[in-house]
C-alpha cells in the first residue's frame, strides 16, 4: 500500500501505463497535465509477456535471449519518445519497462514504486470482446492499492 501524499489533494508519484496504442495516448496526455499541475514524478510504464518457450518450438539455443532483447530494445526506443516529452515539460519522468501479465505488472510497479496513482487508458471494448479479452484497466481498478484514473481511449 503507498504512502499518503503529505496533502492529500497532491499527487506526488504518478505512475501512466502504455501499450503503445491509440488508447493509451490520452492516458499519457492526462498523467503528464497532472503531473506538471502537482509537481509530481512520471513513471512512464510499458509491460509486455515473455514469450512462452512452446511458441518458440525447436529453436536455436539463445533464441529466447535474441528475442527478448529485441523486444526490449523496441519498447524502450517506444518509451523513450513519452519520457523526454514528459521532461521538455518540466515533469521529472523515467521509463519503466516490465516483463509479466499487464495488469499484474502495473499493480507490482505501482506498490514497489509507491505511486500515489495510476493512470491507465481503456480500449473501450464492449460486449463478447471485453469478456473474451477482458480488461486491462478494470483489473487495475480492483487490485491496485492507491487510486486509478482511466482515461478513455
């Protein structure tokens, strides 16, 4: 559970979720406003699933390592973007990259880095499609231990 802000109307440790898409960047333009308003810290998050070694079959030795390097290398030069805009807006800001499920990752990274709040995006899905792939935000929502702003993509 995190520390209460000394203010309580202040957040001072914001923690923004991306996947890169469409519907997240409103997430990102509301935590970075907030944070620039509060004075607050951005952590800039990215969470992405290791590749399950079944999928990888009969590969070479190394290939898992190969593969996640790359993906790294593709999420950090993504993230990279969002946290120097984060910085030409005088907001303290730092890139965090995190392998697991994404709404666990989120929650974890929230709790260990002690954010006072997360902000994460919604895909807006409805129907069949949000119970077959469920929500993202909405397990957020449940699990995370300080307050959770989704913003509508």
């Amino acid at each position: 559970m995190s520390e209460a802000p000394a203010d309580p109307r202040v957040f001072r440790r914001i923690l923004v979720a991306t996947d890169f898409s469409p519907a997240s960047a409103p997430a990102f333009e509301r935590a970075l406003g907030l944070a620039r308003a509060m004075g607050a810290r951005l952590d800039v998050l990215h969470a992405y699933q290791e590749r399950a070694l079944a999928e990888l079959g009969y590969a070479p030795v190394g290939s898992f390592d190969a593969w996640d390097r790359e993906v790294r290398a593709q999420a950090a030069a993504r993230l990279e973007p969002l946290v120097a805009r984060a910085r030409a807006a005088g907001v303290e800001a730092e890139p965090l990259l995190v392998t697991g499920f994404p709404d666990e990752a989120i929650v974890e990274a929230a709790r260990q880095r002690r954010a006072d709040l997360v902000v994460v995006g919604t895909h807006g899905r409805r129907g069949a499609a949000r119970v077959m792939l469920g929500s993202v935000a909405a397990r957020v929502v449940a699990n995370a231990g300080c307050p959770v702003l989704t913003e509508r993509g």
